[in-house]
C-alpha cells in the first residue's frame, strides 16, 4: 500500500498541504475530493516526486519513498495520469502507448500489451492515428492506457472526467471498476465529480485548504454529507 504520513509543502509563503496522513490499499479504490485550490494536485506531484516534501514521509510497499526520483516511482509500481492527459500530440496512439512502456528492456518495451487494447477498443481501431486527431475522451483512454502499459501496482488519476462526453466517462469507470477488482492494483482517484466518485469509491478522503477534513466508507458518503462538502 501507499502511506502518507505528516506531509506538508509551501509555495513561497503559502503552506499548501498542512499535515496530510492517509492510506491508500491494494484492491480499492481511493476517492480524493475537494473543491479547486485545495492542494490535491500538489500532493499528486508531491507523491510522484515532481515535486519535494517540506517535511513527511512517503512510503510505498513498506519502504520510504520521499527522496527518490520520478522515474524512481515509476519503476516501483507506480503509473500517473495527470490532470490534462499531457499525451503526445504528434505521435501516434500506438506510439503514446510504447512510451508507458520505457520502464522495460528487450522485446518487452516494444509490443503494447494486448490487455490495453481489451479495455480500450477504441484505441485498437485508432492506433495508426496521431493522439492529436483524437477527442478528449479518447485522448483520457490514451493518456490511462499509456500509464497502464507499465503494470502499476498504484495508479494515481487526476480528474479523469474533465471535460470528457458522459459516455466515455461512463466507460473509464467501468475500467476503473474492472482494475480494482483485480485484487492487485491499488488506485487513487482525484475527483471532483461527485457521483463518478461516489460510484467507484471504498474510502474516501475529502481535502479542504491543504487539510483532509473528512474520511470513511465510499458507501456511506451520501449519508455522511459528502457532496455538500465538495458543491460548488
């Protein structure tokens, strides 16, 4: 599992996480909620080293990962889809996808693994197509697909449903779903949308001015008033 424990981070002056403590458990789905401004993208980055802990500790599978490089966490088990997709624009869909695979040497860094195929089709029929020409919906399966590609045992999602059409939101959750109960995967979910979240979460975090206010069961949620915590 993933364990945070105590971390704070500052942007000048500005204390931006305050203390943040939390788990994260193969074979569930952690929901992270708050409104914009909260800091929930900063401890994304702060998780996977694109940024440094002030002060805390990071510790994945046992084992301190605070210091080590991105690339470092990558290898770990750990696979990261930003907020925007941040997918190559000029390459094709299959070449987005070997990237994810750079982690691996010989003929392993060079055949997209069939299963992302299975749980994104479109990307199958697309695959000779450059990710610019996609739609973003299709680019958010490209961007998912390509951190797949590296066999995390972590897959972290920063709001996956932005700006996406409902069908394919509709369609993300279902992998989501479907990756979870694997058993071996543990995935934490940036969300603000509240029903996406409410869906697929087994605990939930709700963050508030750098803090986590509130957590518990995803099943209880609505009757422990989490969507009027994260309204806008």
């Amino acid at each position: 599992m993933l364990q945070v424990e105590k971390l704070h981070q500052y942007y000048g002056g500005s204390h931006i996480l305050r203390g943040l403590s939390f788990d994260v458990r193969i074979g569930e789905v952690t929901c992270l909620l708050g409104r914009n401004g909260v800091g929930k993208t900063t401890l994304l980055k702060v998780l996977m080293g694109l940024l440094p802990a002030r002060e805390g500790v990071v510790r994945w599978e046992g084992r301190s990962i605070t210091a080590a490089k991105p690339h470092r966490r990558v290898q770990s088990g750990i696979a990261y889809v930003p907020q925007g997709r941040e997918i190559f624009a000029r390459l094709t869909v299959e070449e987005n996808l070997l990237m994810g695979l750079s982690c691996f040497t010989g003929p392993q860094a060079r055949q997209v693994p069939p299963f992302i195929y299975e749980l994104f089709p479109v990307l199958l029929d697309m695959k000779h197509r450059r990710g610019g020409d996609l739609s973003g919906g299709q680019q958010q399966q490209l961007a998912i697909g390509r951190a797949l590609a590296s066999r995390p045992r972590l897959l972290i999602l920063d709001e996956p449903t932005e700006g996406i059409q409902p069908s394919v939101i509709k369609e993300i959750g279902s992998v989501i779903k479907s990756l979870a109960a694997r058993g071996d995967m543990a995935i934490l979910l940036v969300e603000q949308f509240y029903d996406f979240a409410a869906e697929l979460a087994d605990q939930y975090l709700v963050m508030s001015r750098g803090e986590i206010v509130q957590r518990g069961a995803g099943p209880q949620m609505e009757a422990e008033g989490v969507r009027g915590l994260v309204a806008i």
